[in-house]
C-alpha cells in the first residue's frame, strides 16, 4: 500500500514516525539525487571535527548545508557570509529531526559580480591587516645570482622570462611547476612560496635570491587562484624578495598587493629582477674613463700648485748669503779674539806668579809654623782641663740620689696603678680555677665508687686486698665491710680472727 494513497473513513492505516521520515527521506533522495542551487551564503560553521556547515538562502527561504570532513578540501571556494555562490550536491533529509539539507560536493562563486565583490571584502580584510602596507616591503636585490620562477612550465609564459633574462643578463633561474588556473592553482602556488622559503642557503638545492610568481593574462575566474588568501598571506610572508607578474597589465590579484613588486607582464618581471648587461659594461666603461680623466687632472692640479710653490719660494743662494755674511764677520774676528783672550790669560798669570815668590812662600810658612806652634802649646793644656770637667761631671751624676729617687717613685707609681689589675687579675684566675677544680671533683665523685655506695651497695676488704667471692672471704676470716655511711669489721665462720693492722687511710678509694 502506498503511504500517500487516500483512504475513506476510519479504516486509514497507522504509521510511525519512523517510518513517516524515511519515506520522505527516501523520496527527496530518489527525486532530488543531485541539484545546483544559487543562492546567498550565511551562518557559516567550521566545525572542531572538520565538517562545514552553512546556510542558503533568497529573499523568501533559507536552506540547510554541510560538507564533511573529506569534502571541504574539494569544495573548490570556501564558502563566506554575504557570498552569492552555486552550491552542488545531494539533497539528503535526517529522520531523528525531520529536517533536509544540501550535502554540498561542490562551490563556485555565482557570476563575476560575486567575484569582484568577493574580492573587494578581501582586499579590505588584508589590508587591515597591514599585509599591503609599503614599508613592509622589501627591496629587490640588484643582481642576484639565482632567480626562482613559480609557473607552468609549459607555455609563452616561461619562454619569455628565460629569453628577457638572457637578454638582459644571464642569470641561474630555478623553476617550481605549478597549475596556473583552477583549484589546484591556490594550494600549489602557496606551496610553491614557501618550499622555496624553505631551502636552506648554499644546500644541495640553492636558495634563490628572488621569486617570480607569472602567469599570462585570462578572465577573472582564470586568475582566481591569485586572488585565494592562501596565495595572498604566503607571498606576504615570503622572506626572499617576491615579483608578481599574473596576468596583462590591467588585471590586478591579491598577490600583486602583497607582493613586493608588482610587474604588469611576466616580461616586465624579469627586466625588473636584473639589469641590462650592455647597459652595465657601458655603465663602467664611462666610470672607468671619468676614473682616469679625475686622476689626471688630479696629477695636473697638483704639478701646477707645485710649480706655484717653486716659484714663491727664494733661491738656494738667496738662502745662503746671510749665513754666508755671518761666518765671514766670525772668522774676522775669531783672530783677534784669540790674541786678546791669550793678553788677557797672561797677565793673570803674571799676577799669580808674582804672589808664588821663593820669599814670600817662606814667609807665609813661618807664619803658620808661628801658628802651628802657638796652638800645640795651648793644645795639651785644654786637653787636660777638658778631661778633668767631664771626670767631675761623671763623679757629680753618679753621687746624686734625686734621678734614682725620682725613677723609684715613677716606678712605684705605676706598680701601684697596675696593682689592682693585678688583684683583679689574680682573682679571678683563682676564680676559674677554683670552677676547674670544683669539676674536676664533681667529675672524680661521679665515676668513684662512693656513689655506688649511696645506691646500697657495699665494699668487702680483707685487708688492702678487695673481697669478690664467698670463697675469698671465708679464707681471710676477718673482713672489713664499708658501707656509705662509714665501715663495720666482721669476722668469718671458718677463718680465725686476725689483729687488726693499723693502714694508713687512702685519700680515695677504688674499686680495683
């Protein structure tokens, strides 16, 4: 029987709830299997598991979507708020809620309007992000020494950027193929900026000093993979210097914006990444004649300023005539300095050798032989005199008292300063020893057998001899038992009383 077949009366059959959903499950499934719906994109939902979900709607329904896990990387667009998109898939209805949705296989942006404006609400995202701001940009190297491409490694694109180089200035150029259009371009091209990032300078595989990412010109929907934010954030991100060349002059992507450069054609990229080489020769030519033409008229400044010296500068004779003047004017004179000072060195000659006279040298002799005379005779007697004085100053020190009186009394004076430290001294090192021996007696009491004795216990002696044993005591006879409180003698049953002998007392017993 048909679940929807009318029936009259009361006699309708009964159906469960169950089966109510899997009969419209089935019937949306097997009417509907595969449809393309348009519409505009709103709540969106990545899900922790991976699932997506997210709404269509129009101006009067909304309806639901998902795409699991495995889907989402083959949706081709990533679905965003406000975005208007064709969404194609399986329309599939749950039982526990009974509720359908659009199991989403596929997405594309509807119309190029959509796109532009899809476009728009990206570039507004990233440049308030800073990705487009200048001053993060970096400076292209002048002259680098190797140069990777990003591109398809087939067509004109390719072609053009080796023969511009070689052209221009032959350089190693390092090619990463990529897919230049459709889904895979995004991942590919990202991919491709970042493996390139990666390499480690001087390796096997060299580091290029500079990135070409090219492609010919195309639609917008040829392009699009330019325009994925992928693309846009890895080549921002790019530490080496990054040229975008997509597409003609008047197509502009994402990645022109966070590129470094932007090169309207892929030609136009690879004259901006090196110079002219003919350019460069003629370049240095012109440096090295300017080089030349600057020293020789460095060297020609310098001679003439050195002949302008010359001829300021006098003669080696004008130099010489007044030193000339003053050494003829010395050796004139010089004669008759030498006869005056000889005039002069005579006559004081004369002077001193008239004073040198045999008699007035005996003179002068007996003079002091007269003095040597007069002094030994008064010589003895004032020696004499001398003597005696320091003999009755000694005797006068020695007989006085007063110094030895004066001495004893400071002496006494400071022995009675010092006398009560000594006493202070003196006490208490008596003191402290005193404390030492008082120890040494608390010590001496605490290891003797007196304080065994206080406890009970008693000393057996025969004697000097110490009694240990009953046999011992019986063999001695009469015995001497001392207790704490002083000493008792006993006599044995079997030993014989013995006198007493007097024994000197000991000044501390034992117990050995």
């Amino acid at each position: 029987m048909d679940l929807f077949e009318e029936t009259d009366g009361d006699n309708a059959p009964e159906f469960t709830v169950s089966e109510i959903a899997g009969t419209v499950r089935r019937l949306i499934e097997g009417e509907m299997s595969y449809v393309r719906v348009r519409g505009e994109v709103g709540r969106v939902t990545l899900a922790r598991s991976g699932h997506l979900y997210f709404d269509l709607k129009d101006d009067k329904s909304v309806l639901s979507c998902m795409s699991w896990k495995g889907q989402v990387p083959g949706l081709g667009t990533m679905p965003e708020e406000g975005m208007e998109i064709i969404a194609e898939g399986k329309m599939t209805a749950s039982g526990f809620s009974s509720k359908f949705a659009l199991n989403a296989v596929r997405v594309a942006v509807a119309g190029e309007g959509a796109l532009m404006a899809m476009l728009e609400r990206r570039k507004k995202k990233l440049a308030a992000e800073g990705l487009f701001d200048e001053d993060r940009k970096k400076s292209l190297p002048y002259l680098p020494e190797i140069i990777g491409v990003i591109t398809s490694p087939q067509g004109a694109v390719i072609r053009d950027i080796l023969h511009r180089l070689r052209d221009r200035f032959p350089r190693k150029v390092l090619i990463w193929p990529v897919a230049v259009q459709g889904e895979a371009c995004a991942p590919q091209v990202a991919n491709a900026i970042r493996g390139f990032n990666a390499l480690t300078p001087g390796g096997a595989l060299p580091r290029p000093d500079l990135i070409i990412v090219a492609r010919g010109g195309g639609s917008i929907e040829d392009l699009w993979g330019f325009n994925e934010e992928i693309v846009a954030r890895a080549a921002a991100e790019s530490d080496i210097p990054l040229i975008s060349a997509v597409g003609h002059e008047t197509d502009t992507t994402l990645i022109d914006f966070t590129s470094d450069k932007r090169a309207p054609t892929p030609t136009a990229a690879a004259e901006l990444a090196v110079p002219v080489r003919l350019d460069l020769l003629a370049w240095v030519d012109g440096q090295d004649a300017r080089l030349l033409r600057a020293i020789g008229q460095g060297v020609s400044r310098r001679k003439e300023k050195l002949r302008d010296l010359v001829r300021i500068l006098p003669r080696a004779d004008t130099l010489l005539n007044e030193p000339r003047q003053r050494l003829d004017r010395a050796d004139e004179a010089l004669p008759r300095a030498l006869r005056q000072t000889v005039e002069r060195r005579g006559a004081r000659v004369a002077q001193l050798a008239s004073a040198l006279r045999p008699a007035t040298l005996r003179a002068r002799l007996k003079s002091e032989d007269n003095r040597l005379a007069e002094w030994s005779g008064r010589l003895a007697p004032s020696l004499t005199r001398g003597i005696l004085r320091r003999k009755d100053r000694l005797q006068a020190a020695r007989l006085r008292s007063t110094p030895l009186l004066e001495k004893v009394a400071r002496q006494r004076k400071d022995f009675n300063a010092l006398s009560p430290k000594l006493d202070a001294a003196f006490a208490a090192r008596i003191a402290r020893s005193a404390e030492k021996v008082d120890a040494l007696d608390r010590v001496r009491r605490s290891i003797g057998y007196e304080e065994t004795l206080i406890r009970g216990y008693s000393v057996v002696r025969a004697g000097e001899a110490i009694v240990t044993g009953a046999k011992a005591a019986k063999a001695a006879g009469n015995l001497e038992i001392q207790f704490r409180d002083g000493r008792v003698n006993v006599t044995t049953e079997t030993g014989a009383a013995k006198p007493k002998i007097p024994r000197k007392k000991p000044d501390q017993g034992s117990l050995f």
